[in-house]
C-alpha cells in the first residue's frame, strides 16, 4: 500500500500542476486510485497538511490560467466606455494601453487600488493612460464625485490631489458629507466660490450619473473595476497583477508566444 502512494504521488504532483501535455499522467493516477481509493485516506491520514497545500496551489494556479484566458478573450472582443474630453486622466492620449477605473470614494478597496493604479502610471508614464470615472450610488460618495470633477475643472492636479484626500478620510466624507468635502477643497487651495457654482453644473451630475449606468450596462456590480484597454480586471489586485495584464494588452501577440513556451 504504501509502496503505491508514493510511488504516484510525483506523478499527483505534476498532473495537478503541469500544462496540458499531463493528461496521460493524471488517467494514470485516476486509475490507481480507483482501484486503491484507500490511498487517498491513507495520503490525507498521514500528509495531510501537505496535500491539501499541493491541492491549493494547483487550484490556484488553475486560476490564474483561467483569468488570463478570460482576460486575453476580452481583449479580442473589448468593451468600448465613453472617452469623452475634459475628463481627469493621468498619461499620454496616445499611450498604447488605455485603464479606465470605476471607482467609488467611499469603498475601501478602491482606497487601496487607487494607490497601486498611481504608482503603476508613474512606473509606465508613456505606456499607459488612466481614465477616472464614477461608480457611486450614495449621496456623500456621490457628492465627493462632484467635488473631485468640479475641482478638476479648475485644475487636474488639485483633483487628483483631492481625491487622494477623500481616499485618506473615508470616515470623514461617509458622516459629514459636505462639510468635509469642503475643507478638503480649502486645503488645496481651490477657488471656492467658483467651486460653489460647478457643483450646480447639471452637465457633471450628468457625468457621473452616465459613469454608473455605463458599468452597470457592462454587467458591473462591484468596486474597483478596471478595463485595460477594454479588459475587465476586478478588484484591488496587486500592482505585479495588473502590471501583467497591462504587459499582454500592450502586445497580445508577444504574451500569447510566451505563454505557448514550454
């Protein structure tokens, strides 16, 4: 019996984890253990923790070869969000990989991936443009969304800027609304009075309100959401994560040969 366990288990190992070209290896080990089932008892009695850690690497390996095929056939058939000018964005309009974020001001993982999408700009300033839009439904995360497109009427920068603080005081902006959304403004320097008047501009609540009908038509129901180059990427996902998915976007070709080598 357990001349029979270990003798599969390198072959368990490599059916589990390796490419397609393992399938004869895994009929091999279906095979021994539909007649010995009790191996597997026996494996989990004695190995427990380590075959189940052999289990979740290879699940989430899986995985990931699961969203970067999904990620690869969405760039074949991309969606298309409005670009309109005047909106606030950070990189070159010519930049070979476009990122449109939907986000919210009061959603904390979208705190946490506005970092990682800011730094990834500054890593790649020629290779990629992102586009900021909205995608609130309550009515301080809505107003900090008037605030930061008001603000970016102004200047961009001060926009950015207040975005980060709003990221940096959710608490603040979700209990005292308007309130605190102003003395961010103050802050930084912007011109309060016509700041006053743009927040009563009917064309940005307009924006806004297009920003969250738009993810909901793409069949969005969550923040953050990015679209690379028209690619959906959901969640606060590491920067080396995105970095990736911004590599095969700027040369699909190039990243499908690399993943096709052995």
């Amino acid at each position: 019996m357990r001349e029979w366990k270990w003798a599969i288990a390198p072959v368990l190992v490599a059916a589990l984890a390796g490419p397609a070209h393992a399938d004869d290896d895994l009929e091999r080990v279906r095979t021994v253990l539909r007649e010995h089932p009790e191996i597997v008892i026996e494996a989990l009695r004695q190995q427990g923790p380590a075959v189940l850690e052999v289990v979740e690497v290879a699940a989430r390996n899986r995985q990931k070869e699961m969203e970067r095929a999904r990620f690869a056939a969405e760039l074949a058939k991309p969606l298309k969000p409005a670009l309109d000018a005047g909106r606030a964005s950070i990189g070159p309009q010519d930049a070979p990989v476009t990122i449109v974020e939907y986000s919210d001001f009061l959603c904390h993982f979208c705190a946490q991936a506005a970092g990682t999408v800011k730094k990834l700009t500054q890593d790649h300033p020629k290779d990629v443009r992102l586009v900021f839009k909205h995608f609130a439904s309550g009515k301080n995360d809505v107003r900090a969304a008037l605030y930061f497109e008001a603000i970016n009427l102004q200047d961009p920068k001060k926009a950015w800027a207040f975005m980060d603080k709003a990221f940096a005081n959710q608490k603040d902006v979700a209990e005292k609304g308007d309130e605190a959304l102003s003395a961010m403004a103050k802050e930084l320097g912007v011109d309060m009075n016509r700041l006053a008047k743009d927040l009563q501009r009917k064309d940005l609540a307009d924006r806004i309100a297009a920003d969250v009908k738009e993810a909901r038509d793409f069949g969005f129901n969550g923040t953050p959401i990015f679209l690379v180059n028209g690619a959906a990427v959901r969640g606060a996902v590491p920067l080396e994560v995105l970095e990736e998915f911004v590599a095969v976007a700027k040369d699909p070709q190039a990243a499908a040969a690399k993943a096709k080598k052995p």
